[in-house]
C-alpha cells in the first residue's frame, strides 16, 4: 500500500498540485491538517482534497477557521490571515473542515495534527516531548505535523533518535516505535522553500484496519518511508496572496522557506 502523507498545506493549491502531481498514483492520500490558514486558496484546497478524497485530521488552523477559540492564541500575522480566511470559506468548505476529526487511525497508524498526547497544539521539536509521546502510542507509528519540518523520531536504545529528512531521503522502518512528520506542503520552515511530503510504503499487515491492540505486530515494521520535495511557482502564490493583502511576512517567508 502506497500512501502520499500530506500535512500544513496552508491554503497553497499551487502547492498541492505539484506535490499531487509528484506523487503519481497512490493508494491513499492521507493528510495531517493545517489545511487553511496563512494561504491566500482555502476554497481551491479543501475542494481538491475532498475530490481524491483524502482523509485526515484536524490543524488548529482549521479547527479557528470554523470559529474555533483557537483564534486567540495567534500571532498578530497568523491571526490576521485567518480573518481573512474565515471571510473566505464557503460552506462546504466550513462543513468539511468542521467534520475533521482530532485524530484518526487508519491501516493501524495513528494520524493527529500536532502530538499524539495534544493533537492540535503541540510542537515536538525535543528528546522530551518525543519521548513522552512515543511512550503514549498505540500502536508503533503515529504521523504528525505543525512543525513545518520533516523529521522521525523513534526509539534508540539510549532514548531517542531524531532522522532528519534533510540527512536521508529515506527510511525502512523496524519495530521500534516512531514519531513521523512529512514537514509542509504550503508553507515549509526547514530553509527549503519547495513543497515538503512523503511517500509511506507499507506491506499489508493482517487486521491492522481494526483498533490497535499491545502485543500487535509493529505496523510500521518493513514500511519505506520517502520524504520528497516538489517544486512549484512560488512566485504565483505571492502574488495570490498580496492581491489579498495578505500579512508581507507570510508571503515573503514562501520563498525563504523559514
Ligand atoms: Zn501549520
């Protein structure tokens, strides 16, 4: 099963069709959340990933453009956009994103937004944090995102091991416990400003659709992970988002990816 992990799209079509494009064909197009937000297509995106029908979760992005609180913990420039954004959003789109649930599993891999432990606000950016919510998965592979940078973490013998996408382009997971983050379609802040993602290749593993239970065979164990990039025209989402007026930051850090 072939699997393209998508997280933090952030309103960037632009960016979605080149990363959808790059993919080919897949099995499943799963995403992480964080679809709007910042970005100047919220409508263009929720309506493509509801024609492949991708599944996901939540962003807290997505959870203030419905009206959610989580619109008072911005900063000035994220909270700005987001008006805008809920200007924006028509009702389907509302409805859709007001659908996403705060975590999900699927083939036995758990799917939140920011941390298995705290699904929308969470940044795991330390040992710590990986550790502790290594320590509370179900299963033995979670995929997460909100970081905007793409990483594993997982179990090693003396705590925890940090696999930066930017060192490997790939991975074969084993049966040790992972923490897995794509980076970010719409808006990476790892110093590379193409469209972040990755490709999950799993072998199929006998009821692993069903609830996970302890002393289940390790999902992950066997599966490749890939993380690409994609390049796509930059330059057209910033002109999107200044005809918009959209915060400069947000449209200046594209081209920086930071
Ligand atoms: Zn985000």
């Amino acid at each position: 099963m072939r699997i393209a992990v998508l997280s933090d799209i952030h309103a960037n079509l632009v960016a979605l069709e080149a990363v959808l494009a790059d993919a080919g064909p897949v099995d499943a197009v799963w995403h992480l959340g964080d679809v709007v937000g910042y970005g100047p297509d919220p409508n263009g995106v929720v309506r493509r990933l509801r024609e492949i029908g991708a599944l996901g979760v939540r962003g807290n992005h997505d959870a203030a453009a419905v009206g959610g609180s989580e619109i008072d913990w911005f900063n000035p420039d994220a909270r700005r956009a987001m008006e805008w954004t809920r200007t924006q959003i028509d009702d389907d789109t509302r409805r859709w994103l007001a659908e996403l649930p705060e975590r999900r599993t699927d083939a036995g891999v758990e799917l939140v937004h920011g941390s298995p432990r705290q699904p929308l606000w969470e940044y795991v950016l330390s040992p710590g944090s990986a550790r502790a919510n290594l320590d509370r998965l179900a299963g033995s592979l979670a995929l997460h995102g909100h970081t905007h940078v793409p990483v594993l973490w997982r179990d090693a013998d003396d705590g925890v091991e940090l696999v930066r996408a930017a060192d490997t382009s790939h991975v074969v997971l084993d049966d040790r416990r992972g923490l897995l983050n794509p980076g970010s379609v719409g808006q990476p802040r790892d110093g590379i400003p193409t469209a972040s993602y990755l490709l999950l290749d799993m072998p199929p593993v006998p009821g692993a659709d069903a609830a996970v239970h302890a002393g289940d065979p390790a999902v992950g164990a066997g599966a490749t992970v890939t993380w690409r990039r994609a390049a796509y025209d930059i330059r057209a989402v910033q002109e999107a988002m200044k005809a918009a007026h959209l915060p400069t930051f947000l449209v200046r850090r594209l081209e920086l990816g930071a």
